[in-house]
C-alpha cells in the first residue's frame, strides 16, 4: 500500500513546484491556498501530477487533472480546477476515466483548430481566430464543448457587453457558428447553446470624441500604470490601432530600426496586412516595455504568456474613474478604448490630413479604398501616412504638455 504525505499548505508557485524533492517511499501532496481543493502529489520518481479532491456525494474524490510540465505549469492547473469545481458545484456529475480520457478531444481549444481550418478559405479567418483567442478561449476554452449552457454563454456576453456591446454581438455570433460546426461532431451535444442565450441588441453608432483635456488626463493616467496597460493606451492614442491589435501583438511585428510595425493579414480586423509607420514617442514606448522570457507577445497574459491580456472591463472602468479624479470632475461622458481610435481619426481630419490618407491610417478598406476604387487603386500611402502619425504625435505632444494645445497646423500631401 502506497502512503501519502500531506506537506501542508501555501501557495503554489513554478519556483516551489521545481524544487519539491521526491520522496524515498510512497507519495507527498502539497496543496495550493489559492484554490480549494487543489494539489500537486509527487511521486518517489520524482514525478508531479495536479490533482483536485472534492467531497461529492458524500464521497470524497480525487480527479487527476494532468502532469505538472513546461505545457501545464500552475496557472493551468489552477483554471482546469476552477472549471471542475464550478461544474461540481453546479451539480454535475465528477469526470470517469473515460471522459477524461476524452477531455482534450472534446474541450472547445482543442477543437478550435478544426474548426478554423474549415474557416480558413474565408476573408473574415483571421477576424475569427481573433475573436475566438481574444474573448472565448481565455474564458471557456478548458471547458468541455458539450457541457457549456446557454446561462454560461449568456453570462460571457453579458461580461462583454458591458464595455463593448458590439463587440459581444461579434462574440455571439462566432461562437454560435462554432457550435453549428461542433454540433454533430459531439454525440452529447442536444443543441447550439447559444440558440437562446441572450445577447445585447443592435448598439446605436457611437460618435464620443475625447477632449484635448480628457486626452492629456488620459495620458497622464498611462503613465501612472504598469505594462500592460499603460504602454498599450499610450499606442492606442499614438497609432490608432484597434485595441486587440495594440494588446495581442507579437515582438516579431515591430522593425524599430525602420520604424515600422507590420499587422499581419491574420490579425487584421480585415484580413489585409496594415503598415503602421512608428513616430518617435511610439519607438520610446516601444523600447521601455519589458520583454518576458519565453513569450512572443509584445503585452503576455500572466497566467498564458502565448495569449495577450484579458480583463479589459475592468481595466477600462479603473482608468474613466482615474480621468475623472483628474479632470476633477464626477461621471464624466462614458468613453471606451474604441473611442481612442475614432479621436484619432478626427485628430487626423482636424490637422487637415486628407480622407485617403486617414482611411489608410486606420487601415479601412471602405470609401476610398473600397469597391471597384481599390481595385484600381494601388497606392500604400506610406509616406504620407508616416508624414500623419508624425504630425499627429507632435500634436498630441503639445496637448500632454499643455502647449499650443488649441492650435491647429494644417498639413497637406
């Protein structure tokens, strides 16, 4: 008979878990304080396996969630048990060896693959994956596909509309079409839970335009923040970039030496590859942000460094609260991180940038650059794009620092 030691509590962490020494005889588990029920138990070959005992039924159970390695550290372990437990709270039956040998099969990331490959003869593929890495993934991508309710869908839209109810239609939509591609592909799945779930209706067209005052506050409250989100509403406000682009962006992307960053075709909101000329405050905010070993992204979420951030609501919600404390003022006009780029847009137009060139900056495919007209018209703007965000980064300098900040020098060409 094989005996377990409990080693006690504390918090987990991969600096921890690397230095637990395997036992002479039998097995040791060491518990994590941060969630309930969560333990790595190491075995006399030295090996670690996270497990999670829970009391069901009257019975206590003890489910394997996987082996502790450079592809499951902590933070994996921790969200796989989290899952479980919601589940286990919510009533449902504790996964057999079977459905757990199943499990990678049947969770929504390891289908998603299939599922873009499907997609991949479509403009919008690389909207797709965007929505689905950015919104689905980082909340239920661990989740079986064929266990997620309509409640559960309707709880990710809600969190989502809260602060972009556009963007939780766009969410809706995609991973409603998921679940059509899934549906007879998974024996245990009845129906496309987001069939009934709820979503947010049609939003009216926002047209919120930041102040010159609101945009030097809002400046003043990214420099107040760490990585992030500070360095990423400083090139929110310097590129007009989309905010998904800004914060999922990888280092390979960026040529600072040409002074260049390069959108791929896949991140693209439009599936077209966008050149975005770097002025010089964008090299220095560039330059200052740290780079994490081991991760290709520009801004790496803590608990996946292969993702970008997520937790934008709140994030959002922290910096109009901190703007207003600035601008001494209570409840200031509601304003998302969209809006940054629409004031971009109408920065551009107020320095007397033409609409091709803007159209171009914001990498719109529409007006100009649209139809039967993009056809013909093959010109990248680059130059003038460059001569743009140059123009615009020194007006913006002017704002921050309260000179000339009302002056608006006309640029042409």
């Amino acid at each position: 008979m094989t005996s377990v030691g409990n080693k006690g509590g504390g918090k987990l962490t991969d600096t921890k878990l690397k230095a637990l020494k395997a036992p002479k005889i039998g097995q040791t588990e060491h518990s994590d304080s941060d969630v309930p029920g969560l333990r790595v138990r190491v075995g006399k070959t030295g090996a670690k396996t996270f497990i999670l005992r829970k009391r069901v039924g009257g019975k206590i159970k003890n489910i394997t969630l996987g082996r502790y390695g450079p592809r499951f550290g902590i933070a994996e372990a921790r969200r796989k048990a989290r899952v479980l437990l919601s589940d286990l709270e919510a009533g449902k039956a504790p996964p057999t060896p079977q459905r757990r040998a199943e499990g990678s099969a049947g969770t929504i990331r390891a289908l998603v693959p299939a599922y873009l490959t499907s997609k991949a003869h479509l403009r919008s593929h690389g909207e797709i994956k965007r929505i689905l890495d950015g919104y689905v993934l980082p909340e239920i991508g661990d989740r079986f596909a064929d266990s997620v309710t309509r409640a559960e869908i309707t709880a990710l839209i809600d969190g989502i509309a809260e602060s972009a109810p556009t963007m939780a239609r766009a969410v809706h939509a995609q991973l409603s079409a998921f679940y059509t591609w899934a549906l007879p592909r998974l024996d245990r799945l009845d129906a496309n839970p987001c069939r009934d779930a709820g979503r947010p209706g049609k939003p009216k067209a926002r047209d919120r335009v930041l102040s010159d005052a609101e945009l030097a506050a809002l400046w003043q409250v990214a420099s107040d923040e760490p990585s992030p989100w500070g360095p990423g509403l400083k090139l929110l406000m310097l590129t007009g970039a989309r905010r998904d682009e800004v914060f999922s962006a990888d280092r390979a992307e960026f040529d600072l030496k040409a002074k260049e960053w390069i959108i791929p075709a896949e991140r693209a909101k439009n599936g077209v590859p966008h050149l975005v000329p770097l002025s010089e405050p964008a090299l220095q905010v560039l330059k200052q942000i740290p780079e994490v070993e081991g991760s290709e992204k520009l801004f790496p979420a803590r608990s996946n460094p292969k993702n970008g951030p997520s937790g934008f609501s709140k994030a959002q919600a922290r910096f109009r609260e901190t703007m207003d404390y600035k601008l001494e003022r209570e409840g200031g006009e509601h304003w998302t991180l969209h809006d940054i780029r629409r004031t971009v847009a109408t920065g551009l137009q107020r320095l007397g940038v033409r609409f091709e060139v803007t159209e171009a900056v914001l990498n719109h495919v529409s007006g100009a650059r649209g139809g039967i007209a993009g056809v013909y018209q093959r010109h990248d703007w680059k130059v003038e794009k460059r001569a743009a965000l140059d123009a615009w980064a020194r007006h913006l300098e002017g704002i921050v620092k309260g000179v000339n900040a009302t002056n608006v020098v006309a640029i042409h060409g």
